[in-house]
C-alpha cells in the first residue's frame, strides 16, 4: 500500500464538519477543499465563512491560491483538482426526508465524485452520520462501481464520526476526541495515526467501522432522549405551576445528576441521527420503542410552546387575531448562524395558525436562507415597535442585554424558552 501520513488530502464538503477539518489538517497537510457550490468556495478564497466556524484570520492563515503539493488548504469546486490526492474525506450532510427516512443522496453524489477520482492505494474515510452498515454497504459498492477498482485490494475505506459543535469557540475539532476505524488493521491504524497527527485531543481506534458508526448514532440519541425526558417533566410541571429550571437546579446539586434542559431540539444532528438508528432497527425487525418516543416528545415541543404562550395571553385577556407576536431566534442553536432543522419554525406556524402576526428577530440568521428553506420572513436588527407577546426560543448572549420592556405594551406577556432572562421580565418559562 503506498498511502503515508504525507499523503495530499481531498475534503468533500466544505460545510460545518468540511470546513474546519480542511483548516485543521492545512495545518499540517496539502489539502484539497472541494464543493459543489461555487459560490461558497468563492466566499472561502477569499476568506469569508458564512457559517462562522472558522474566523477569517485562520483561514487566511491557511489558504493557498494553487493546487500545489506543499501545506495548506486551496478551495475548489472542479472535480480535476481532486484528481491528484490519496485521501479523500466525505463530510457532507445526511438529512431525513418528510417521513424522517434517511436521505443517503448526498453521500452517494459524493462517492460517485471520489470514485471518479479513486486511484490504486488510495483511502476513502467518510464523516457524515449514518446507521452502522452505510459504509460498507452503500458507499463502497458506489466507489467500486464508479471507479472500476476492488475494495481492500485496490482502496481501502475507514469512518472517523463527526464531532463538530457549531457555534462553540471552546470544543473545536483539535480539542474534541476523535474515534477511528479503517476496512483492514493496517487502514485503521492509518486513520487513527492520520487524526492523531493533528487532533491534540488524541484518537479512540475501534475494532471495526460498522461500531465506530454506531457510537457516533447514538451520542446523539442519547443526548435526544434525555432532553425528552426535560421536556416531558417540564409539561407536567407546567400543570402543577413550578418553576422548571428552579427544579433543575436543585437536582442538579447532586453530584450525578445529568444537566440536561428541556428545548427545542432540532439542527443536524440530535433531531435527525436518532431516525437512522430507528430506520436501521425497524428494517431489522425491531421497533425501538424508547427513541421514537423520545423523538415524538421533543418534534412536539414546538406547537407545546405556542399553546402556552397563546394560553398565557388568554389569561391576561389579550386578543389572539391579529396580536403582535417577537419570537426571539430562528437559529436551532445560540450563537449559530445554522437554521436547518429548526424547531422554531413550529412555533412560528403555530402561533400564526391561532391568528397572530409574528415577527422573527435574528441577528444570526441569513434572512434569505430562512426564506428559502421555510418561507418566513426574517430581520437582522431589533424592531422599534411594542408586541403583545415577545416569545424568547433561542439563547444568543446578545439577547441577554436586550431591554425587554422596552418591547413591551401596557398589556402583554414575555414567555422564555430557554431560561436567560430575568425572572422580573418573564411571566412564564419553559
């Protein structure tokens, strides 16, 4: 086999996983940043990432202007540039469809694009979550297939999961662990030595790639489940008129009590793995009863929220039809520019469905983006106007500093989904 550790690089993505594992291994490594989108790769040469995961300054630290054979990264969106690398990496994006099935189009568009490129020796690891099996079972017989070459004789295949956190400047991808595998023990130990060449966090190397699948579906599940559980504790505390984070607060007091929150779940991951696990368990045979109900708890949280808020306003004898409602966030997380997945658009449908008018402030939030993927209009700067109700569903710090009375009418209620504002403003919280 004549892959080394000075091996040239292909990324395949360059999204919130692509992106900064391209800057990471440039550091060390000729890396080749390939997307399909241009004008994404035209805004990375020039040192503008629209996702806010890699600063400007890093970036450009890293760049290079030609497809060269020394350290750094060069952006690309021709699939030639690719052609002359050993190591190709997939990071690209694995939704689910209206019927939360998974969607496996993109990773197999990416594996018909290495295998065009696939050469004898060479390595293709994939990143992207997945149920354990996809693989071995889906992507390697595209990279055969395209590519005219023998698994294990001619290429070799290895899977190290994604662990990227958007939106959090402290874990970053070097300071995260970093599980590996590889489709024979000489490729794994390659994986495990090439990650572990620039994640200082260091490398869990596992015995076979179908486990290293499987403990990458499941952080997240689990993560899904336990947040159901918040969830479900926070309706029945709803009814019995506690204070929720109060609670937890005091169980948390308990050296091993998990801090978990109730919230909308959404974005890539926690709203999305947990379905490919169940669609893998259910072609098996086996219905998991545990995720899916944990999924149905937190995809229902967000329709939860309007009600309450609606109820809140009833209570206080505001009109429905026609009220001015603020939802503060659009993000699926603080201090993220991510909207895919986010359930704050179950809130806002809600809300308008009971008749009210809302208006959704995100300073984060690419109002175009928002209105390509949910049809909702957007804005970036704080209204001056007064609302009948202002609803807080996500916790950007900057929402911290808003003055929230100063958004509010004579007769009007503040509900916070998240817990960050002052008890002396909110009437009621999640």
């Amino acid at each position: 086999m004549k892959t080394t550790l000075r091996s040239k690089i292909a990324i395949i993505g360059l999204g919130y996983v692509g992106l900064p594992l391209a800057r990471l291994f440039a550091t060390k490594y000729a890396v080749v940043g390939f997307d399909i989108d241009k004008e994404r790769v035209k805004q990375l040469k020039e040192g503008v990432d629209t996702t806010k995961e890699v600063e400007a300054k890093e970036l450009l630290s890293v760049l290079k202007s030609e497809n060269t054979v020394e350290n750094g990264l060069f952006c690309t969106s021709e699939i030639n540039d690719i052609k002359n690398c050993t190591t190709f990496i997939i990071t690209v994006p694995t939704p689910v469809d209206k019927n939360n099935r998974a969607v496996l189009k993109p990773l197999i568009s990416a594996s018909k694009t290495v295998g065009g490129a696939l050469k004898k020796g060479d390595v293709v690891i994939y990143e992207s979550t997945v149920y354990p099996g996809v693989t071995e079972e889906v992507c390697v017989p595209v990279l055969e297939k395209t590519s005219g070459l023998g698994f294990n004789k001619d290429f070799f295949a290895g899977y190290s999961p994604e662990r990227i956190n958007p939106g959090d400047k402290q874990n970053t991808i070097e300071n995260i662990l970093k599980v590996t595998s590889g489709s024979t023990l000489q490729i794994a130990k390659f994986v495990d030595e090439l990650y572990g060449s620039v994640v200082t966090a260091g490398t869990h190397l596992v015995s076979s790639i179908k486990v290293a699948e499987a403990s990458k579906v499941i952080e997240n599940s689990q993560r899904d489940i336990n947040i159901a559980f918040m969830n479900e504790l926070a309706k029945i505390f709803g009814f019995m008129n506690i204070n929720t984070q109060e609670v937890l607060e005091a169980a948390g007091t308990k050296w091993n009590f998990l801090p978990f929150k109730p919230g909308l779940v959404g974005g890539h991951c926690i709203g999305v793995d947990p379905y490919y696990l169940v669609q893998r368990a259910e072609e098996l045979g086996y219905h998991p009863g545990i995720i899916l109900a944990g999924r149905r708890m937190n995809d229902g949280m967000g329709e939860y929220v309007a009600s309450q808020v609606i109820k809140l306003m009833i209570s206080r004898d505001i009109k429905i039809k026609n009220a001015d409602v603020l939802v503060l966030g659009i993000t699926f997380k603080e201090n993220c520019p991510d909207v895919r997945n986010t359930k704050v658009v179950d809130v806002v449908r809600s809300l308008k469905e009971y008749g009210a008018k809302v208006t959704i402030y995100d300073s984060w939030a690419n109002i175009d983006e928002v209105k390509k993927e949910y049809g909702l209009q957007s804005t970036n700067k704080l209204p001056s106007k007064k609302y009948d109700a202002i609803v807080l569903t996500v916790a950007h710090e900057e929402y911290k500093k808003i003055d929230i009375l100063s958004l509010k009418k004579k007769d009007s209620v503040v509900y916070d989904v998240k817990g960050i504002l002052s008890k002396k403003v909110v009437d009621k919280s999640l």
